[in-house]
DNA sequence: AGAGCGTTCCAAAGCGCTTTGGCTGACTTG
DNA sequence: CAAGTCAGCCAAAGCGCTTTGGAACGCTCT
C-alpha cells in the first residue's frame, strides 16, 4: 500500500493526501479525517526510504562508534544505551552505530553527515579541545555532546553531571573526618570528566589549606587490574593516604582487593567513596563493605539525550543550551574518621 | 555531484555511468577506466538515499533492541559490539539498533523488514523455540543468530560456542581432583545457553556415576549479588559443595565475596570455575585468587557474526549453516583437589 | 550483400514520497 | 457588481539512483 494507491482509493490527490498525513493546514478537517482513517484502516505506513530521498531527513539518530583491536568500548556505554532505547522506542526513533577507526573517526562523521543518513549525533565524553565537537559543529548537523569540553572557542550543547561538585563533596565529607592525606584514583586524565573531578578534590584540598600531592593522583584507563595497581602503589607509599576517591566502581572492586591484600581494612585503615553510574549488575550496597558513592544514573542520562536530540531534529530546541546535573552524595560503610 | 552532473561530465548516460562504476559487464574497459577516475577524482559517493530507494537495500545491518523500565541490556553486548564494529568498520557498514518494547520485539522486527530499513539483522542469546527465529525466518529477511534455539522445526544459521562441552570438560577437571559434590551457579534457566551448560555439567556428573540435585544448581540472572546469594545459599547448605561451576565473571565476584563473608577459602574449601567472555575490565587473573576459566572471546564472534551477515548479504553464504567454536579451559589457582 | 550476433551505449521508466506553483470556486469588500 | 481574497485541492516536478528495453555499430558468416 503507497501513497498513490492510497489517493486513488480517496479520489484525492497524493498531494492532498501527503499533506492531510503530515498536518499540514492546506486541507479540510474532513478531508483530513478521512485520509487518516483510510491510512489507518489499510495500514498505510509511508515508505521511509522514499520519504527520506525526497527530505533528506533519516529519522534516526547517529552515534560515531570507535573501534579497533586496540580500544574498548566503555560498558557505561550499554547503560546509557539502555536509557537511550527507552526515550527512542516511543518516539520509533533508530540509532545507527557507525564504526570508525579510532584513529580517524573525522572521516566517518563526514561520510554520515554527507549523506544524510541521520538528523542528529550525540558525541560521548569529549576531552578538552575534542575536535569532534568542531567537527559537527561547523558540519551543522544537530547534536549534543554527553559530557563537556574545555578550550572551545563556541558554545555547543550539552549533558553533563557535575563531577566537580560531586568529587568536591566527597572530598569535603573526607576532610571534615579528619582525613589528611586524600588520594584520588581517577580515570584517563585526558578525559574531561577526570579533570573534573580532579578540580572538584582539589577545591576541597584548597579549601581547608591542603593540596593534592603528585603522588597521591593516579590517572588511569578504570579497569579493576588498574584500580588495584593504583591502590597498592598509593597504599605502599612511605605515607599512605587514610582515604581514597575513586572514579569508578570497577576501579573500586581492584581497590578492595588491594586493601585486603595489604591486610588492611575498610573503613579503619582506609575510607573509601567512589563514583557509581549505577550499573545493574554491579551494585555498591553489596561490597564486602557497603561502598560510599557520588551517583548519577547514566541510564537517565541516555534517556534526557534522547529526548533532547529529538527535540533538536524538531527545532523545538536550539542554541547552545548545557546541562548539568547534580550527584548525589550516597554514604554507607566505607567511610569512617581518620585513623588516629 | 551526483550521477546526473558526472555522466554530463564524461558525455555519458547515466546508465553507463551507474554500471560502469557497480562493475556491470555491458561497458568498455576503457569506458570503465575513465568513469571510474572521474568519480574518484570528483569524490563522487552515490547517494545512498537514492540508490536505497532504486534498490531497496539499505547496507546496514540491524539489532532490535529489548527496552523497558526493567529491562537491562547485557553487558557482553558492548564487547559483541566491539567485535561487529571491527569488521563492519573495514566494509561500511553500519549497524541499526532498533529499540523495542521488551514484550512486543515483533512489531518492531516487521517494521524494520517491512521499511527494508535493513539488509539482514542478528539476533541474540535465542531462547528455546525463540519466536524471533521464526519470525525473522518467515519474514525472509538475512539473518545469523548468536547462540542457538532449541526445539525449532527449521534450521537456522548460527554462531554458537559450544558451551555443553565448555562445562563439561570443567565439571569432569574436578571430579577428576576427586571433588564429589559440585554445584552449578548459572545464568537465567530460560536461557539456552544456561541450559547447555547444565547439559554439559550433568553429563560429566553421570559419567561418575552421580547426579546434581536440585539444591545444587542456582539459575540466576547474572549479576554480583545473585552470584552471592547463590553461593550463599549453596554454601550454608547441609552438604555444601566442594567445587562450584559458575556461569560467569561477574557471578563469580559475588561468589568469592559470599567465600569470604562465611570464612571460607579458595581452593581450600572450594574450588570454581567460571566462564570468561573476556571482558577488558575485568580479568579472571586478577581475581583475589586467580580464577580458572572456560573462556571463549565474546568480541571474536561478534567480527564473525558481522562477516557471516555481510557474506549473506551478499549471497556468499547461504543456507542454515551453524557454526560452534571450541571454548578453552584456562586453568588457574581456583581449583585444587577436594578438601579431605 | 544481407542476415545474424555480440558489444556498447542510451532514453526513459521506475522507486514512493514531498513540495512548488497553480487552479477553482465560494466568499468578502468597496 | 467587479475585484480581490482565501480555503482547498491538484498536476507535475523534483529527490538521485537503478534497471528495462531498445538502438547503433562493427563484426563474422553464408
């Protein structure tokens, strides 16, 4: 069933009939009620790849994949998939994952945005001067970056969560504790959200005349053998720190293990708070003991991209809006006074 | 540039220019030659909107997507992805993710098949007599399952790794090291694989002349915390086992923590064996004790089930050919002889 | 020389939609 | 009452590609 045969069946034209569909105010009340009822009543579904050619709009949102032998998807990623599948499933909104090479993903965005094959991009964790965003930006094409930038030279849209404010409120909680040596076990320091954070312990540090020592930060890819590495190396130190924050729950599972290893204990020896994107499977209640956490659903955050980018493609958004969301601060167990 | 300019261009018809360029016989090598440099000097790229329209192929390959409020996606999916991506990068192809109401995924796979939106799609973990099977195969669409179905009256094409044998050669390691009650810690009962693997742990049971009792196997979906209150479970049993087999890494987390918890060790008290997927982040070696393994790469078949879909796209392959890869038995510390 | 054939190209008809630029007829307006 | 306006509809021209059904040409063969 298409639209010719539709409008033949009506004795209208395909015009009359394509406009009546689409909402457009040209055709009578009437006329519309019955094209929409004859659609629904045969099924009618307009073919997306005619309607495509003819506007040049996909109806789906695009997402530049990074791979090769050398590089791991993050497993936030399936999370924030999820939330994004829930925004996009009412609104018979795709996603299309276009693999690129991590080394050359400019190319990728050019090809998909040459050819029109989605309305919109989201862009996942841009580091500082990411020329993805400068990219897409100048290509034109609407997006929203989840996560932010620093140095850019225009403003873009964004989702972010306020690492800064989180890692500073637990750096805070800490301090007031009586905590004095303060570590941070931090992602790739590459990464915006890192650097993020890395400011928010400082700030705190600052705040009650403290700063953080050289080698008392570890940058690192959050693996757990990473999380693990980094605590023993911190631990092991000639002045170990009494409290660690950590930018992940998977770099916290190799913190324990390192504690345990060490035969210390949590929270005696070492207080620890670590940031939790809220993963199903992994859960920071169910530590040996109950993990303090900064947490901010990143499955919530796949969800409101969704929705922010299908309200771009409709022009119901615009500019260069941020958005940044707060992080709770979720105390259990593992914290505890400094060791006297 | 499209056709219309190029062909103007060369003072060709678009015809030739079009089947010049596809690798129809009916042109000159010459003329072949000489179109073919145009395009690449112009950066000529047929609109695949266009060409999508004309032939009805999209060159995407697609993955309807379970959402919902309680639906959590795998995240085995994400290194799947990472495998697909590396292969479908080097032949552009792209992938569309489909979101789908968890309890209605047919409509969604009709839409797709019905828009063409897709040359050929896969489909993931079926279930026994999975309806998707039947639907996709019916619908006529391209299609490769990872993992099998059972009780199907058609044949499929699958990848598979042969998860029976996996547990089996697992299961007969320790009853070889004279454990004599093992239990089986496994992934959702509904799931074939998990079903496979219990196949394989009672075979090898019964070749011992033993059986597994209904208290000695757990089918959980697969998280930390049900991997520790399993264990539990099992283990503050009258007759606790002396060897767990365990369906996954993440289990295993919760089983070691549910260990130690009740002042037990590993391999004093028990032995396990989990199965690895291979995830980057979380590795088997680094366990508190190094955790033996049946481990297949996740990301491999994720390449192979790409390159399978692309051959039968393009008509390379065809038939229900299954395919099942050999899982290897990693040895490490978690295993040792049964406690006297 | 004329029929027959294979090669190489072309014009035009799709694919199914949106959108431009009118056309009609009824209704207001001075 | 003529001119202007507007709602409501339509024909046809795209969008850029593939593919069908020839046509033209040069060749071989009888």
């Amino acid at each position: 069933m298409n639209l010719k045969q539709l409008s033949h069946m009506l004795s209208l034209s395909q015009t009359t009939v394509s406009r009546a569909l689409n909402g457009y105010p040209e055709v009578s009340e009437e006329t519309r009620r019955r094209v929409m009822d004859a659609a629904k009543r045969h099924g009618y579904r307009p073919n997306p790849s005619a309607r495509r050619l003819a506007t040049g709009k996909s109806g789906m949102i695009g997402y530049v994949l990074p791979t090769g032998a050398a590089v791991d998807i993050d497993p936030h990623f399936v999370e924030f998939l999820s939330g994004l599948g829930d925004y996009a499933r009412s609104h018979e909104l795709d996603l299309v994952l276009s693999p690129a090479d991590a080394d050359d993903e400019e190319t990728t965005y050019r090809r998909i945005v040459a050819n029109r094959q989605v309305d919109a991009v989201y862009i996942s964790s841009p580091r500082p001067a990411d020329r993805r965003l400068a990219l897409v930006n100048t290509l034109g094409i609407p997006f929203i970056a989840h996560g932010r930038s620093e140095g850019l030279d225009f403003d873009y849209p964004y989702l972010d969560i306020d690492n800064e404010g989180a890692f500073h409120e637990a750096a805070r909680l800490l301090l007031q504790l009586g905590h004095k040596r303060l570590a941070l076990i931090n992602g790739n320091e590459r990464e915006t959200f890192a650097i993020h954070r890395e400011r928010g312990v400082r700030r705190a540090l600052a705040a009650s005349g403290m700063t953080l020592g050289e080698r008392h930060i570890r940058s690192v890819t959050m693996t757990e053998e990473n999380g693990y590495r980094a605590a023993r190396r911190l631990l092991e130190d000639g002045e170990p720190p009494t409290a660690i924050v950590c930018s992940s729950l998977i770099m916290a599972l190799g913190v324990v293990r390192a504690v345990r290893d060490l035969g210390l204990t949590i929270p005696g020896d070492l207080s620890l708070i670590a940031h939790d994107d809220v993963f199903p499977w992994l859960r920071p209640e169910n530590f040996p003991v109950p993990l303090s956490t900064t947490r901010s659903s990143i499955r919530l955050a796949g969800a409101r991209v969704a929705e922010r980018l299908a309200a771009r493609i409709s022009g119901l958004e615009e500019g260069a809006r941020g958005e940044v969301w707060p992080v709770d601060l979720v105390v259990r167990g593992s914290v505890a006074g400094a060791p006297v």
